[in-house]
C-alpha cells in the first residue's frame, strides 16, 4: 500500500462509516420498494421528485465539493474519496427522492492498459477530457473517435470525423468486452481494502449503453451524417447496421464474462429496483437500457422513422424485458408515435421541450412519464414562486399518469448550492399536495 493510502486512511473510513449509516436510513428502504413499484407502471402514492447530479457532471460538483477540501492523493483512493463525498452531499443537502445506494465503482483495466471511465473523472480531473478516450474507442470500435475542441473546461468540441468512405468503414470492427484480469482484480482488492470491506466496492463494465447513433455521429460527425440521410442513405443504414450489431455482440461478451450487474444501469434515472426470484441478475435483460439518439435530433420524423428507429428496434428486442429506457432531452413531440413502438420500452423521457399534453395523450399510463423542468428556469429567472407553479403545471396535466418530476442537466449553480435544495423542498411540498 502506497505511504498516501496509509496518511489518509482515517479521512476515507469516516465517510465510509457515515455512508453506512446513511445508507441504512429507514427512508432508503422505503424508497427502494418505491421505486421497484413505480418502475413497473404501479403509481406511488406521491410522484417522485429527483434533482440529477450524476458524477461525471464534474464542472457542478467542482462547485458543489471543492477540490481543494479533498484530502486523498493517491489517484484511487481520491477517486473513492469524491464517490464518498457525492453520496453524502446528495444525503446532506437535497432532499429529493434519490436512493443512496452504498456501492463504490472501479473501471477495470483494459488489454491496452487503459480504464474507460463509466462514472466520468474525478473531480481534481483536468475538465478538458474530449477525445481523452480515443485509445479505448480505437480498442472498441478499430478506428479513434476523434473532436476538435476548445480549450475552456466544459466548451465546446466538433468531431473530427474519421469515417468517410466505404474503405474507412471496412476498417472497424465489432468491439469486444476484454479486461486485463490480473490488474482488474489487483484494483478491487485494493479499492476494497482502501473501504476496509465495509461497503461494496464492484466493476462498471459497460462501455456502451444502446445508443448506437452516438456511436455513428463520433465515427462520422453530425454534418455527414445529416447529409447522408439524402445523399447517401444506403452508406448510412449500412453504418447504423454495423454498430448495432457491434453493440449487441459487445453486451453478449459482457454476459458471457459474468460482467453484467443490473445496479450498473440504475444511476441514469432508475434509482432502484428489486429483482424477483425468477430472474438471473446476470443476464442482460435484468439491465436497464438506456437508448437515445439526441444528437441527430435534427431528423425530421420520418427520416428518424427509416434511419434510427429499426435499429433501435432490434437492441429493445434483443436487450430489453421490460426495461428499456428512451432518453430525449429534445423536443420529441412530433417523434412520440414512432418511439412508443420500441418493444420493452418502459420508461419514457419527457424533456421541457417536449409537448406534456400531447405526451399524455399518446403515452397515458403505458410508461413511465419522466417529466422534466428547465433547468435553466430555475437557476436564472424562476422565483420559488414561479418553480412552484411550472411544478404544480404537471401535476395539473400529467399528475393521472405514472410520472415522476425531475431537474437535470446541471452544469452549474452559479455559486449558489441552495438553489437545488428549495427546488427539491418545493417539489416535494407540491407532489405532497396532489398525493
């Protein structure tokens, strides 16, 4: 063990002892039975309210948890550190409907020595991480993805594509799961240690998800493939065919390695779920499968009917058991009736873009509603005054329907943590009142 472990190592096992007790508040017990429900289209007595700070979201939480108050050195240990950290800042501080699962999460070591980051840097990370990971996607896909990007932490980047013609394409391949098992378990036993084996400590293996667009747009470049639609569809279905397959080949790896948890799926908007008896927690189809296709927001609905939707289609159908997961933080108004066909889809994002009316009336009480509120509302113009009535709005509309209300996309306070905490208190005072 490195002399930085051992300096620090009294820092880590006090928020480890507080995450415990934390974790073992009777309210995280009745939310997991909340939520299990709720995911499985039974209403809960209360609408669930959640403020999303996921923890790759590292400019907010650089705001929320200074770099400057972490005490670990060592690379791994300060890693646990911030994980610690961000579960008890969520406990502390937003009293929203979240589920503190205790677990700590390590990404293992790959055959090329490099370890894709499934939960996103640190919060000591260097905030200019674009095509930061060409090493792995190489590994994965046969070719880097690769982006010009500015310099200022969190800006703007632009692919720079790599696939172009008929013989770029014929140099990828279907990517593989492959881990360095020696260096892998030497980092669980480890991070282990490092918790003194008082909370769970597992891999995130997923490198993917099922979106497959993405994948396309990172090879390709959003202009060229919008272009492409028209000027060279068969070149796109043809894309679209190879990365889909590569992903459901990729996942079918993951399963054969016994490196699929369902827990892994949960932190993008699922919280929890209890599986039942019947069901392999090692198979895919106990996972949750986050879908989405945001950066080609721009098709039309037909186009995104002919180009996308097939091949969504087919990961669903081969993935999904009730448990797929259509994330648009774009306006989907006019998409609604093709994407409600996806076969095991459950949960359904509702962005503030997105027409509530008309997603209740197409969606009613098939899915789950995730409905959302601007953030940008809330941080910039919205009185408490204001926060209020945007919330009770969907209650008014949406509040007959299985939903949950959620504030995502948080890029910043502005220096003003409390604006999430009234937001949650207001929320839950709002969906109290229609329970």
């Amino acid at each position: 063990m490195g002399q930085a472990t051992e300096k620090h190592r009294p820092h880590i096992q006090e928020l480890v002892e507080r995450v415990e007790q934390a974790a073992a508040d009777p309210r995280y017990a009745a939310r997991k039975e909340m939520y299990t429900r709720h995911n499985r289209l039974q209403k809960a007595p209360k609408a669930p309210v959640c403020v999303h700070l996921p923890r790759d979201y590292r400019l907010v939480w650089q705001e929320l948890i200074s770099p400057d108050t972490l005490v670990s050195q060592d690379a791994l240990e300060r890693d646990i550190e911030v994980q610690l950290r961000q579960k008890l800042y969520k406990h502390d501080h937003i009293p929203d409907d979240e589920v503190l699962l205790p677990t700590v999460w390590v990404s293992p070591v790959r055959p090329d020595g490099s370890q894709h980051k499934a939960f996103g840097p640190g919060l000591g990370a260097d905030a200019r991480t674009h095509g930061s990971r060409s090493q792995g996607d190489a590994r994965l896909w046969g070719l880097p993805f690769r982006v010009d990007a500015t310099d200022d932490p969190g800006g703007a980047y632009k692919v720079a594509p790599v696939v172009t013609t008929e013989a770029d394409m014929a140099r990828l391949h279907h990517p593989r799961y492959e881990v360095e098992a020696q260096a892998t378990n030497a980092l669980l036993e480890r991070a282990t240690e490092i918790v003194d084996g008082r909370l769970p400590v597992k891999l995130a293996t997923d490198e993917l998800a099922a979106s497959p667009s993405e994948t396309v747009v990172s090879l390709m470049g959003i202009e060229a493939v919008l272009y492409g639609v028209i000027d060279r569809p068969e070149f796109i279905h043809e894309m679209m065919n190879l990365v889909t397959e590569g992903y459901i080949a990729y996942h079918r790896d993951r399963q054969a390695a016994c490196a699929v948890d369902p827990e892994a799926s949960w932190g993008f908007r699922i919280h929890y779920e209890e599986l039942d008896a019947t069901e392999d927690p090692g198979s895919l189809t106990s996972s949750w499968w986050y879908v989405s296709a945001q950066s080609l927001s721009g098709l039309s609905p037909d186009m995104y009917a002919e180009f996308l939707q097939p091949y969504h289609d087919r990961l669903a159908r081969e993935l999904g058991d009730n448990r797929v997961y259509y994330h648009g933080c774009e306006d989907l108004t006019e998409k609604l009736s093709i994407i409600r066909r996806l076969p095991n889809l459950r949960r359904f994002h509702i962005s503030a873009w997105t027409d509530l009316e008309t997603a209740v009336d197409q969606l009613g009480r098939d899915f789950v509603l995730e409905t959302h509120i601007a953030y940008a509302d809330v941080l910039y113009t919205h009185t408490r005054s204001q926060m209020r009535s945007a919330l009770e709005r969907i209650m008014d509309v949406a509040g007959d329907c299985v939903i949950d209300i959620n504030l995502g996309d948080v890029e910043t306070v502005r220096g003003d943590p409390s604006v999430l905490t009234n937001w949650a208190r207001i929320a839950q005072e709002v969906t109290a009142s229609y329970a």
